[in-house]
C-alpha cells in the first residue's frame, strides 16, 4: 500500500513529503506492535530502553547522564522512567560515594529476567517486519536512513 493510500490523500505529493510521511506512519506501525509485546510486562518503550542501556552496562552502574546520552528519545525524561523502574524492583539507584551529586543506577536480576523474558519476543517483533525485505535491502534501507538522518547545517 503507497503512502497516499494509507492516509487516503489524493493530493499529489514530492518524494521529500512522501518520506518524512512514511517513516512517521512506519514509526508508528512497529511502535504499536512493540508496545503490544511489552505490555504485558507493565514497561514503556523508554523504560524498555532504560533497561537495555542498564544490561548494556556489563554489571556496572550508569549516571543519568549516561543514561540520557543513549537514549533513543533524546527529550525522555530519565529521573521519571528511573523512579518507575525503581517501584518495580527492575533497578537500583544510589548516591556515588565519590561525588555526592553524582546518582547511580544499576539494574536488578528483576530487571534482567524481564529483559532475557523479552529477548526472543523482540528478535521475532524485529524479524517480522524484516521478513519481506532481503539483507541487502535491509542493508541499504539502514544506510538510506543514517544518510537521510544527517542533516546539513
């Protein structure tokens, strides 16, 4: 199905519209998908990807700062997903004992259960809507991507 058809516009659009129009209605088709999956887990996609950047971590514990800079939703606000995760036992947070102002998070064998719960769960979400794609395709739609993400100043 074209983009015109998903939202039934029979106005005539350039290919740069078309795009932006795309990736935001694709965005949002595997975003409802993946919100489905993690639903039942009681998480949002931010607290999913607090908790993948925390596994990421090898057992040693993020700052905020940290936590923010790999988010994938650069305008999340991780003292709020950080307390959520905190009222379900999925991570720890501390005061750093070298800088008082310093606030480190770390996540629970909880939070790690959940994650190796989720993983298969994920693989498959992401394999589905590979599937009709070849890796080359797929390869070239990740470059297509970064390249159209990069944006000249």
């Amino acid at each position: 199905m074209t983009i015109e058809e998903v939202i039934k516009s029979t106005v005539k659009m350039d290919n740069a519209k078309k795009v932006i129009l795309n990736i935001m209605y694709t965005q949002n088709v595997i975003l409802d998908h993946f919100n489905e999956l993690i639903k039942p887990y009681d998480l949002s996609g931010e607290q999913y990807n607090v908790l993948r950047i925390l596994r990421g971590q090898k057992g040693n514990p993020a700052n905020m700062c940290v936590i923010q800079e790999r988010m994938l939703a650069k305008t999340s606000n991780t003292t709020r997903l950080v307390d959520k995760l905190l009222l379900k036992d999925f991570v720890t947070r501390n005061v750093c004992p070298g800088n008082r102002r310093k606030i480190e998070v770390l996540i629970t064998q909880k939070g790690l259960d959940v994650l190796k719960e989720l993983d298969p769960k994920v693989d498959e979400h992401e394999r589905a809507f590979a599937e009709n794609i070849s890796p080359e395709e797929l390869e070239l739609l990740n470059k297509l991507l970064e390249k159209y993400r990069t944006q000249q100043n």
